[in-house]
C-alpha cells in the first residue's frame, strides 16, 4: 500500500502510470476500430466489438488496480435488483467526478455488458479517448440551440438523427448506456448558479434520456439508477485519488423495470413531457434524499 507516501511524491508517479494504462489500451482499442472499418465482414464485426469491449474491461480494471495501489479506499456497493450480462441496460447516474467514468466502466465488469456513453462532439479531438469513443460506437453529441437553428433550419432535428443512427449499432450487441443525467458535473458554483432544488444534486435533463429511450426503448431490459458519492472527498475527488487521499467510494445501484409508458416523443408530445419530466424529478428527489442518508451514514 502506497497511500502512506506523501502526495506529492504520489501524485506524478500514480498520474503517469494512470496516462500509460489510457495510452495502453486506447491504443489497442483505436488498433482494433481501425482493422473493423477497413474489414466491414459482419462475422469479423462481430469478434471485434466483443474484443472491443473486452480492451474497455482492462482498462477499467487495471486503472482500479493502480487507485487501490496508491489508496486505501474502502468500496461500499450495494445492489439491488438482478443484472444480467447478456442485456440491454440505461444507467441514469448522478455525475461528480471523471473519476466516475472509470468507476462506472468497473462497476459493469462481470455484471452487465460493456458501458458506452454519450460524448460531447469536442471530445473527438483529445489524445486516445477521442478515437477510443469512435472505435467503440460510442454516440458523439451535437447539441445545437435555439439561436443557432434559428439561424440554420434545415439542420433541425439532424443532431437526434445522427444519434439515432449511432444508436442502431447497440442492438447487435447486449450493451449498457451510461446517461449522466444532470449534463455535467456537480459542482457548488454550478449548483448556486442553475439555483437547483436540490441539496446534492443539478437539476435532471430529462430530454436526453427521453431520447436515448425513445431510439432503444426497444432494446432496454432495465434502467439502473446508480447512485455515487465521495463522502470523504467531495470537492478535488480526482486530485485526491492521484495523491492517494481517496478514502471511500460509496455505490448504490437499482434496478427499475423500464414502462412502457416512459417512451414517446418529447419534442412533439405536451403531455408525454410533462408526465416524463415529473417521473424523472421525483427519481432526482429521491435520490438527492439517499445521498443525504449515506452522508450521514459515513
């Protein structure tokens, strides 16, 4: 255990190592989307995104491995519901850290398939998990706001569209997506800013899960709600991590059979939005009162 080491001497050493492990598997992963575009046999496809998803797998686990190498963090998971790996999952999570993402990536490993996020477009161009997105199918995001399809109509809809289609290429495959459901992560100024009404959380965006069910609602067996928190370590979690000062990771996962009555069409649909977003608030309400309990617990 190296969490005995001053940080400073922590921190250069566990952030290289973390930065190898990216390029590591990245590179492979990158390798192996590069040999599926130019080979689009649908057997070899096939092999592939299972070898795909099996590179994201060590990813999570090595860079597991070196946080409990450089920490002593204690890992309080609980699950309730029965997962399956040969499923079709939408985890809803609240977002604090990027520490989350590999956490996440983890948490799927011998208990539901492969996570794949949805990425913002700008994210494309960073080193290894630009092209580690693209060969993983992973949907890149295009938001366009009022203002600009004002100014541009005929590009309404396109970003849902282009979604959709990336959407498509999880059906030949049991997959998990993961949806952060508050758009960014949770930060005090972000929280006074968007005067959010809850004590722990953003306000929910429920558009965008709204639509990840309308495009695999078909598809879905389950939504997990997935509840994480750093109670130790809740204003630098990533900082802490890498200097070995990351106490506990606190997991809560459930599983919510998917109604049918949470897919429509939000854009078009007044009263499926209305009754959506109220769904999703409560869940938000709810959930914002559970990490409340587990503050106080730790």
């Amino acid at each position: 255990m190296l969490s005995m080491l001053p940080g400073l001497l922590l921190l250069p050493f566990h952030a290289l190592l973390q930065i190898f492990n990216l390029m590591g598997w990245g590179s492979l992963i990158i390798l192996l989307g590069v040999i599926k575009l130019i080979c689009p046999i649908q057997s070899l496809t096939h092999l592939l995104n299972r070898l795909l998803n099996a590179a994201l797998r060590g990813f999570a686990i090595c860079g597991v491995w070196l946080i409990n190498l450089f920490n002593r963090v204690e890992w309080d998971y609980e699950i309730e519901g029965d997962l399956r790996q040969d499923g079709w999952y939408l985890v809803m999570a609240n977002h604090i850290s990027w520490l989350d993402i590999i956490l996440l990536m983890h948490f799927s490993c011998g208990r539901i398939p492969a996570t794949k996020f949805f990425i913002k477009q700008e994210l494309i161009w960073m080193p290894f998990i630009g092209l580690g997105a693209w060969a993983l199918d992973m949907p890149f995001m295009r938001r366009y706001n009022a203002e600009f399809i004002a100014k541009y109509p005929h590009l309404k809809g396109k970003d849902l569209e282009a979604t959709r289609k990336s959407c498509e290429k999880f059906s030949t495959i049991p997959t998990t997506v993961i949806n952060f459901v508050e758009g960014t992560r949770f930060t005090e100024q972000k929280h006074r800013t968007k005067a959010s009404p809850y004590t722990h959380l953003l306000s929910p965006k429920a558009g965008g899960v709204a639509f990840t069910l309308a495009s695999m609602g078909n598809l879905f067996d389950d939504i997990i709600d997935v509840t994480l928190i750093y109670p130790h370590n809740s204003k630098h979690v990533m900082m802490d991590m890498l200097c070995g000062r990351l106490a506990k990771v606190v997991l809560r996962a459930k599983a919510i059979p998917l109604a049918r009555q949470l897919v429509g069409n939000y854009q078009e649909d007044d009263i499926f939005r209305a009754q959506f977003q109220g769904w999703l608030n409560q869940l938000w309400q709810d959930k914002d009162s559970l990490i409340q309990q587990l503050r106080d617990d730790s």
